[in-house]
C-alpha cells in the first residue's frame, strides 16, 4: 500500500532551471494538492485538484504550475527556479468527501542556488 | 476558514497524559477541528477531526468546548514517539485544501 508517493526526495537546481515535481497516490482519490513548507514554518497551499482536469489556485501560486490528466498523478512545474522557491514541498491527497482526513507524501527538498 | 491559536510548544513526560490546547474562537458553525502531527521533517500525519462531539480513536482524544471556541487533543500515554510538532486546523472544505499555522512543538521526555 504506498499512498503518496513523490519523487525526487532531493533536488539541488540552479537559479533559471526548471523541472518537475512528481506526485502519485494509489488510493483512487480525487482530491490532491501540493504544499510547501518553509524553516519554522506550517504549509502553505500552492495549487490543489477536486479531479482530472480540475485545478486551482492557492496561497502561494506564483511560480509554479499544475495540470491533472489522470485521478493518480499531479505533477508540479517549476518553470524557472527562484533561490526564493527553495523550500520543502509535499503532496496530499484525500477523498471526494468533505471532512475527512488528508494523506501527505514524505516531501521533497528542493534547494535552488 | 477560522484561524486557530496554540502554544508554541509544550513538554510533556513519557507514559504521561499530553494535553494540547487550540484557542479557535471565530470558528463558524460548519466547520470542524482537524489535528496532524509532523514529526521531524516528514510528511503531516492525520490525528482526528471532530464537529462538536468529543471524538476518540486508536491514537487521540478530542475535547471541544460546548461553545466550540477551543479544543484539546489529549495522547493518554505519550511516548518519545510523538515528539512532533501538533497543528490545529480548521475549516470545512477538503482534508487537500488545509491552513496549517505553525502548531505546537511537543516534546516527550524520559
């Protein structure tokens, strides 16, 4: 039973570079969305998906891009890292059900130098 | 979504009941009280959720106030396991779409 799954686990880029962050969950849920989570601070929401081809902006969305064509995955984009987008970030999902819980992913580091 | 307040962080020793308090004064009739734990840099772990009702599962207990302006979630046994940091949320929407404060550092000691 995997849950969340996000891959890479570290990733060091250079101010410019772009890439993505991938994200899958097993759980057939219809609900995922990405967090990032800076030193000493809770999550922020950057972008979230209610189902394939749904999404929506966030707190902090500015820099990042996001686009669901299947129910398991929701890849983030970086198109043009920032020192300022070095963080961790972490993928969640839930179910298509109000007021239950999330299930979060193990996060990516991500140092942008 | 209402905006909760807690302690930036608390101590507690093992095999000793941890009661953490949320203050969530503006809270609005439909929306309920959700606690995660972090522990290290991991991703956040689902606790418990409750309306207005005291809520107990295999990990937790959740004390909310009759006038649902504060809460408690009580860990009966705590162990140097749940050495984490404890956010309180609230709101009404998807369990995806959550603001996280920046919780209640618990620290389990011998």
């Amino acid at each position: 039973n995997a849950g969340v799954t996000q891959t890479p686990k570290f990733q060091v880029l250079k101010t410019g570079q772009s890439m993505t962050l991938q994200c899958a969950q097993d759980m057939n849920h219809e609900y995922m969305s990405w967090y990032r989570q800076d030193p000493g601070m809770g999550l922020r929401l950057i972008h979230y998906s209610v189902g394939a081809g749904i999404t929506d902006q966030g707190e902090v969305p500015n820099g990042y891009n996001v686009s669901r064509s299947t129910t398991e995955d929701f890849p983030l984009r970086l198109l043009s890292a920032a020192p300022s987008q070095t963080s961790v970030y972490f993928c969640a999902s839930s179910p298509d059900v109000w007021n239950t819980e999330a299930f979060f992913g193990q996060g990516t580091r991500l140092t942008v130098v | 979504d209402a905006k909760t307040t807690q302690p930036t962080s608390m101590d507690c020793a093992e095999g000793r009941a941890a009661n953490l308090p949320c203050n969530h004064s503006t809270i609005s009739g439909n929306e309920y009280v959700y606690w995660y734990r972090q522990i290290h840099s991991q991703g956040p772990q689902y606790i418990i959720h409750g309306l207005k009702n005291n809520e107990t599962n295999e990990m937790a207990s959740l004390i909310i106030t009759e006038d649902r302006k504060s809460s408690t979630l009580i860990l009966p046994h705590a162990t140097l396991r749940d050495t984490a940091v404890y956010y309180c949320i609230v709101g009404t929407g998807t369990a995806s779409k959550l603001t996280f404060g920046t919780g209640t550092r618990l620290q389990v000691t011998l």
